[in-house]
C-alpha cells in the first residue's frame, strides 16, 4: 500500500526550517505549502482552517493535521521507519529519544522565552522547565556524550536541536558554549542540512 504524501505547511527563516531539514535528511517526496510571514498569510482563514493556531510547521497527513514541532517531528520519524531516524518501540533508546524532543518544547523553549523578556520562572511548583539553568546545564550534559544526543546514533532529535541551537545561539538567547558550538557544527556539516538551509534562504529570497 501506497503512502499518501505529506503535506507541508512552511514559512522561510522561521521554526519550520527544522522540519524542512528533517525532510532533507529522510529523504522523502511531500507537498511543499509555502506561507509568508510577511504577507500575514499564516494568519489567513484559508490556513486557519487549517491549524487554527496560525502557526508553522505543521503537516496535514492521511486527512490529519499534525502540529506543533517536536509532534511533527515524532510523526515524520515513525512514518519513515526505514530511514532510521527513529528507535523503535523495544528499542532501549526510544524512551531517551521521546523525552529529548519532548523536552525541547516543553522546557527549553518556555526558558529560552522567559530568558529573552528578563522574567523570572514562575515559583517551582508551577514553573514547566524549573529555572534557566537547570535546563542549560542539563542539554549541556547530554550533548557531552556526543558526537550527537545520544552517543553515536543520529536521530530525528538531533535535526531538532541542531537548528534548534542554530538560531538561538545566533540571537544569542542562548550563551555559546564550546560543547553546543561543537554539536552545532557538527549537525550544521550534514549534506542534508546544507541543502535545506540553501532552500529556506531560496525561499526567502522569492518572498523578498
């Protein structure tokens, strides 16, 4: 049976930059849905019909939206099981892998926020990440074992991180460090991930 393509909703120079390189780095045909940022056209009711959120990346599959990353992540992965980027279910790093992408949207990105606007985290109890630097300190530890997340096995999760770190060290909200500097390029050296940063900037380029 026949997969149904992937349709998928981006934005140059935005968050759906990881998912464009997860793409590159599967390997798979899908449909491209090119959204401007500029023009508003995330916000129009056509794609709000879409993902109400108004927000990229997401991919529609099978006739179900799939939002948020670290989910369109997950999904890409296990929909393409022969490609590798994911451990299975059984496999003794699936739990490590899930925890890692999960973790991305449920702590690093809240931190990084209330970082970059000076707010202090909410009181322990209701903060969802803790405090900035238990965050910080906890990626920083994983990452030493390199060369990727988890040890030698490249995974979805590191297409993740890698663009992820990218851009946030490129804004400087999060302070370089000579262990995420070394991740960084590492993931950043990938054929892959050269080809979907040549197509963000093409794309950006035509939207002017």
């Amino acid at each position: 049976m026949t997969t149904p393509r992937v349709s998928f909703f981006y934005a140059p120079h935005t968050r759906a930059g990881g998912t464009l390189a997860l793409f590159e780095e599967l390997g798979v045909d899908y449909d491209l849905h090119l959204l401007s940022l500029k023009a508003g056209t995330q916000r129009a009711p056509a794609y709000l019909a879409i993902n109400p959120m108004g927000k990229v990346p997401a991919i529609v599959h099978d006739g179900a939206l799939v939002a948020e990353q670290p989910a369109v992540f997950i999904y890409l992965a296990d929909l393409y099981p022969e490609k590798g980027l994911a451990p299975a279910i059984g496999d003794p790093l699936r739990g490590p892998y899930l925890r890692w992408l999960v973790f991305y949207g449920s702590c690093f990105e809240p931190a990084i926020v209330d970082r970059a606007m000076k707010r202090e985290p909410a009181p322990p109890s209701t903060s969802p990440y803790g405090s900035w630097e238990q965050v910080y300190d906890t990626l920083v530890a994983q990452l030493a074992t390199g060369p990727w997340l988890f040890g030698e096995r490249f995974t979805a999760a590191d297409v993740l991180w890698g663009t992820a770190l990218n851009w946030t060290t490129t804004f400087q909200l999060v302070p370089e460090h000579p262990v995420i500097r070394g991740y960084i390029d590492r993931v950043l050296a990938r054929p892959a991930m050269q080809r979907a940063l040549a197509k963000d900037a093409g794309y950006a380029a035509q939207q002017g």
